[in-house]
C-alpha cells in the first residue's frame, strides 16, 4: 500500500513533502492511474494537487491570462475567457479524450506528462504560452518550449509543482486553426495535430506564422525555417505546396500502433494547406457579413 | 486510512488503503457490483460513476480521493418508486443488449441531461462518447436517451 495525501493548499503541500520527498505528483490521475495499473511508474507516495485553491481558477490581468494547473479541460471549455479570447486551445481541448477524461483530467497533468501527442500542447505552444513554477523558495516563469525537455520529460525539479499557465491572447486580426488526426473522433490519441496561427497583410501577404505540429517528433515541433519561408510570400496553394514539402523534411515522426512514420510526415505537410481553406473561409464570412472583399486573399 | 463518504445517499465509513482503486472499493469492499470494470485504463466508460454530480471513472480514482465527497452509482438511481425515467426509457427502446456498458452508459447519460436536459441527438452521441458498447448498439441507447428528456420535459 502506498499513502496518498491531498494538501488542501500550498502550506500542506510543502510540509507533505518534507515528511515525503520522494513522493510523486498527480492532479487528475488520467495517465497516473494508467501507469499504475501497467506497473510502469513506481514511487513511495502521492501526492495529488487536486484540493489546491492556489492552483486552480482563471483570471485575466493587464491582458494576460492565468490558468492555474489545477483547472479541468470541462472548466476550461465552459469558461468565457477561454471560448472568447483562447479559442484555439478551446478548439483542441474539444478533441481532447472524452466528458469524463475532462472532468478529471487538467491541463496541468496534460502539459507535465510532455506526451508528444499531448492535445493541449499545439496550441499552447503557437499562443507561445509560459508556464509558472512553484517551489517552497519561490516562483519562476519559463516558456513552455523551453519547460518540456523531451517525450515524458519536463525541467520541473524535485520538490517544485507547475502552478498555472499564463497566456497572452493574440490579437483580434489574427486568423487561427487546430486540428487533430486520429482513428476516431472520442477517446482518441492523435496520429498528427497542428495549430497554426498567422495573419495576412492587406495585399494579402504572410505577415504572422506560428506553426506547430503534434505527434510527429518527440515533443512538439515548430520549425523558423518553415515560418521564415512563409512570411512576405502571398498565401497561395503554391507556397504551401513548398512549404509542405519543408514540413515533410522537418517532422521526425516514428511508426507505432496508430500510424507508420511515412503516413504521419504526409499528414504533417497536408495539414499546412488547411491554412489556404480556412483563410478563404474567414474571407468569404467576411464579404458575406461585411460586404466587402477584406482581408483580400493573394 | 480511514474516510467518510456519501454513497447513494448513506454516510459510509470505511478503513481502506488509501490507494485502492475506487471501482474495487465499490465492488469488492461494499459489494456495489453495478459498476463496471471493463478496460481499466479510462477508455470504455463502464465503471461510470457520479462523484458531487460529475461523471468519472472509478478505474481513474483512488480511496483517499472519496473522502467528503457524494457518489452515486447506479444502483443509486432507482429509487423507492421504482426505477429511474432513463432506465425506464432504456428497457422500452431496448437499449440493453448484454447490458455489461448499461450501468456506465445511464450515469453518463444522467450528467449529460443534469447539465443539458434537452439534447439534441448529436449532443447526445457527444455525451455518451466516452462510453462504449461492444454489441454495437449505440442507435438504441441514443433513442432511450433522448426519449428520457422528452419524458424529465413533461414531468418538470
């Protein structure tokens, strides 16, 4: 039998770990529970960061905002801020497990457990999204590029907790787009994902591109070389085209159950075009609504 | 260690490891053998239950995560008069085949209908989608859900 404890705040949690140091964390147990069960993580005790108000809650400050670690996916899709401003991650969220896997798991767990594959991560990447840390001594921020090491690896260091992600919403003119491969719509690990975030000047070039792709490297992959090629260029089924086949050479996908590597680099480039469909989307909306042809499209 | 809880509307005092999965408490320590275990690892839905009004897996939970909380399981659901509108709604669509995703499937169905008591059939499915039924027979129970809200609609 292995004690678990659930500190009801920060002061519990630092004396929680003083009696236990070599404690393991969890906050929903969604993947917790999973490894336990395959023998694959052992420790000398839980603590679970469930009860933990310090951790939990969605505020906006001067712009920015702050989702504790502790808050649900199902918080997270009901809450206006999220639907209103963070739509992208709302978008991926949506996709993410099931109702009850979103009840229970958070988007803490979601980020610590670096899962290449990890449904919140695209977003919360191209939204170039800090996470901030907590330990008896202090705080510190890092971006979330820098905070994930590699597949199930983070630099959180022994006795320090991730205690929220702080996020700046872009701006309104901002076009923005996630979307997750899988096998299946519910309960599915993605086979790819990308979120992509850009914005069109008013001749209709690439001014703004944040791309990410999931499920094709060990952890998340962004790629400037990418970026770099697209911005100036007009956004024509021409520049994705090359572009894609860039995006082929820079994921670094494996074969495993889902899908073979071949069909994950392909899916990988193809996703890119969506970037064409969806800005023709929003301008044909916009002329629709507005009746006027603006942004106009290269 | 020793919890307290509510279950089905009893106060439940147990000494229990505080690491013993919640669905083996259910069944094996308070004989509560309605809940489910099919796949153990969150991805079928069978051993559903309600913890404070919120549908989870009991695979996923752990005792000392009980303690102060109110569970529901399905045997929770039918009462004194009988049983509950969507086990009703269950047996007359013939929403059961084997039964053994029944139990999970009817408490992912009651959160569903506390929080969006008129669903329309897609919302359903989306409810409902973290469930799964090895016979397949996912038209039925979508028919026996919807026609659960159209009665909760007449008697509220």
């Amino acid at each position: 039998m292995k004690n678990v404890w659930l500190p009801q705040n920060l002061t519990q949690l630092w004396a929680c770990l003083d009696n236990e140091p070599d404690a393991r964390f969890f906050a929903g147990g969604t993947d917790l529970l999973v490894q336990m069960r395959s023998r694959k993580v052992e420790a000398a005790a839980w603590i679970g960061l469930e009860k933990i108000n310090e951790i939990k809650g969605i505020d906006e400050d001067k712009g920015s905002i702050r989702i504790g670690a502790c808050v649900t996916h199902a918080q997270l899709l009901r809450h206006p801020l999220i639907a209103g401003k963070l739509s992208l991650l709302h978008k991926a969220i949506a996709t993410l497990g099931s109702p009850p896997i979103r009840t229970m798991g958070t988007i803490g767990g979601n980020i610590c457990t670096a899962s290449p594959a990890g449904d919140t991560l695209p977003p919360l990447y191209v939204l170039q999204a800090e996470v901030e840390i907590f330990s008896f001594k202090g705080t510190q921020r890092l971006p979330i590029r820098d905070f994930i090491s590699g597949p199930g690896r983070t630099k959180l260091q022994q006795g320090e907790i991730l205690a929220a992600i702080h996020i700046k919403p872009s701006s309104g003119t901002d076009l923005h787009h996630f979307e997750k491969v899988g096998q299946r719509k519910s309960m599915c690990c993605a086979i790819a994902s990308f979120a992509a975030l850009w914005s069109l000047s008013s001749s209709g070039r690439i001014e703004k591109a944040r791309l990410a792709w999931g499920s094709v490297g060990p952890t998340i992959v962004m790629d400037q070389d990418i970026e770099g090629f697209l911005i100036g260029k007009k956004l024509t089924r021409e520049t994705l085209d090359r572009a894609a086949q860039l995006v082929e050479q820079r994921v670094a996908p494996i074969d495993d159950v889902r899908a073979s590597a071949d069909y994950r680099r392909k899916v990988s480039g193809h996703l890119l075009l969506r970037l064409l469909h969806f800005t023709q989307g929003c301008a044909r909306r916009h002329i629709r609504d507005k009746g006027v042809a603006d942004p106009p499209i290269g | 260690m020793k919890i307290q809880f509510i279950l089905n509307g009893e106060e439940i005092h147990l000494d229990v490891a505080a690491d013993r999965r919640v669905v083996d408490l259910l069944r094996e320590d308070l004989g509560f053998t309605g809940t489910k275990e099919g796949c153990g690892a969150g991805e079928c839905g069978a051993c559903s239950i309600l913890v404070n009004g919120e549908h989870r897996l009991s695979c996923l939970m752990v005792a000392a995560q009980l303690a102060g909380a109110e569970i529901v399981t399905i045997e929770g659901l039918s009462g004194e008069k009988g049983f509950h509108p969507l086990q009703e709604a269950f047996i007359r669509e013939g929403a059961v085949q084997c039964g053994f995703c029944t139990p999970g499937m009817i408490i992912a169905a009651e959160a569903l209908l506390k929080s969006n008591p008129n669903p329309t059939r897609e919302e359903i499915r989306s409810g409902l989608s973290g469930n799964l039924c090895r016979c397949t027979g996912y038209q039925k129970i979508v028919d026996a859900v919807s026609e659960a809200s159209r009665i909760g609609k007449k008697t509220t």
